[in-house]
C-alpha cells in the first residue's frame, strides 16, 4: 500500500495519534454517520481502539485504508479504504468530515483511489450507498460509476435496519 496524492488530498495511512481527530471530525457525528454501517463513536477511547485494529490490517496486503488529507493544511478530513472483496473485485467506502461536505473533495478523492485501484491491476471496482444518501450517490455517478442493482438487507451487524442500498461498478479504461 502506497501513499498518493491528487490535486488538492494527500492519501495516507492512519496513524494512532489520529484517534482524536477522527474521533472530531467525523466519527462522532450522527449526521456523518446516518448512512454508514457503524455507529456514531460515543467517546475518543472507541475511536482509538477501532484505530488500533486498523493498524493491525495495514500487515494484510489486501488492506488499503487511508486517511484523506488536505495538501495545503495537513488535516485529516476522512477516510477511504476498500471495506470487501466480492468475487475478487474490491468495494470502496467512504467517510469525510461535514465541514468538508460539498466541496469536491470526495469527488476528487473516489477518482483518486480509483485510478489507483486500477494502477494495481483490479479490472472493476464496486461501491453501494443507501438510496437515502443523495450525496453519496451524487460523488458515485459523477466518478463514472454506472449503477447495477438495488438490494434490501440489513445495514450491518452493528446497525440491523433493513436499508435499500444501490449498487454500483466502475470497469478499468483498460478493459475492452
């Protein structure tokens, strides 16, 4: 897993140190976290332990997870990673910060670690989003990801409501 940067993000592994600022900026948000498959973090000492079996994935070579950083300040502002493998192919999720909403920067940062999905020699990524989630939809369709189906099913093991998630793949340049 190598570090990267677009125009204006820098990819990098998370470090301990960056359990209060995740904790901060979006893990503790119900407002970012209304869509994901986890829980609102109800205290930093959950984040940190969440971030410490994190660091202990980085040794797995199927593991990319990285905090998503603006260039120009430093600051972490999310998180992208691949979440699965289904049939070989990875599915990317998601996460930023609500003072980051609206501004490009998942946009610019679903590009980003897709290019390099694809300089890794994956032939399609996949991501889904609850239908709800308008914005997340929003990034999906403008990186070119072209929507396969919808399904409904549990959200997680963590969050049990039943959720309609739409499913959506991304196929290399390279493939004819």
């Amino acid at each position: 897993m190598k570090e990267f940067d677009s125009k204006r993000l820098s990819f990098r592994r998370i470090k301990a140190e960056d359990s209060k600022r995740i904790f901060e900026c979006w893990a503790s948000d119900e407002e970012v976290t209304k869509y994901v498959t986890w829980n609102a973090h109800q205290n930093v000492e959950t984040t940190a332990y969440i971030v410490s079996m994190w660091l202990k994935e980085y040794d797995d070579p199927a593991c990319y997870r990285y905090g998503i950083e603006l260039k120009e300040t430093r600051e972490l502002i999310g998180m992208i990673d691949i979440v699965g493998y289904i049939d070989g192919k990875p599915e990317i999720g998601y996460v930023l910060g609500r003072n980051y909403w609206n501004r490009g920067y998942m946009t610019e940062a679903l590009c980003a670690m897709t290019q390099y999905l694809f300089s890794e020699g994956f032939v399609t990524v996949l991501i889904e989003a609850d239908e709800r989630n308008i914005g997340s939809n929003s990034v999906i369709r403008k990186n070119g990801f072209v929507f396969t189906h919808q399904e409904t099913r549990p959200c997680s093991s963590m969050k049990p409501e039943l959720v309609t998630v739409n499913w959506y793949k991304k196929d290399s340049p390279d493939v004819i």
